[in-house]
C-alpha cells in the first residue's frame, strides 16, 4: 500500500488513540465496518456537513482525477489503483479525459510535424 508521510502520521496518531489491538481501521460499536457500514457512516457525515453526494468511491474517482491532474501517469494509478485492466480507467476520471485530450492537442509530436511540402 502506498501512503504519504502525513497520512502515515495521522493513522498512526489515530490507532494509537484509537487504544485497542485491532487490525481493522474502520470500527464501529460493535466491531469492525463493512463496505455497507462505511457507506453508511460517510454519507451520514456528509449530510450533517451540509454536503450532498458524497459516497465512498468518490475518495478514488477524487484520487485518480488529481493524480493525473497533478501529472502522475496512467499506469502507475492502474497499480496504485489496483485495477488490473485498463477497462477501469474511464470509469473513475473521466473528468480528466479532457484534460488528458488538451495535453495531448498540446504536446503531441504527430500532430505538430510540418512537412515542408504542406508549408
């Protein structure tokens, strides 16, 4: 698993307050959360923050779309990801198809080559 230096410290401050020896970093009352009880537990905190449409795999599709964004490549955030094809690709930035499109309008080398013929 790949984590920044901040968020190491701050899951490591969390469990050590947390003050118990379980392996699950999500908890409930009763023990540890489902995928359905983290669901939960997000969009409940959502909506008394005042924030609609907030759901778990928004945090990846954010993820992804800022890793492009901030120009981290397509197959290190497959493996990151842990998508293991490309199928997924589309479906968490499409948002950032565009911005991959103008890169390439941008920076592209086929499209800028000027035969001598065409000028």
């Amino acid at each position: 698993m790949f984590l920044g230096k901040t968020t190491t410290e701050a899951l490591r401050s969390y469990l050590s307050q947390r003050g118990d020896d379980n392996d699950c970093l999500w908890m409930g009352r009763y023990g540890a959360l489902t995928a359905q009880g983290i669901d939960r537990a997000v969009r409940r905190r959502a909506r008394r923050a005042g924030v609609e449409r907030v759901h778990p795999h928004l945090f990846r599709k954010t993820f992804a779309t800022c890793w492009l964004d901030n120009g981290g490549d397509v197959e290190r955030l497959r493996v990151i990801a842990g998508w293991r094809s490309w199928e997924m690709l589309p479906v968490y930035v499409r948002s950032a198809l565009q911005q991959l499109s103008r890169a390439h309008q941008q920076a592209g080398p086929v499209d800028r080559i000027v035969c001598a013929e065409m000028v």
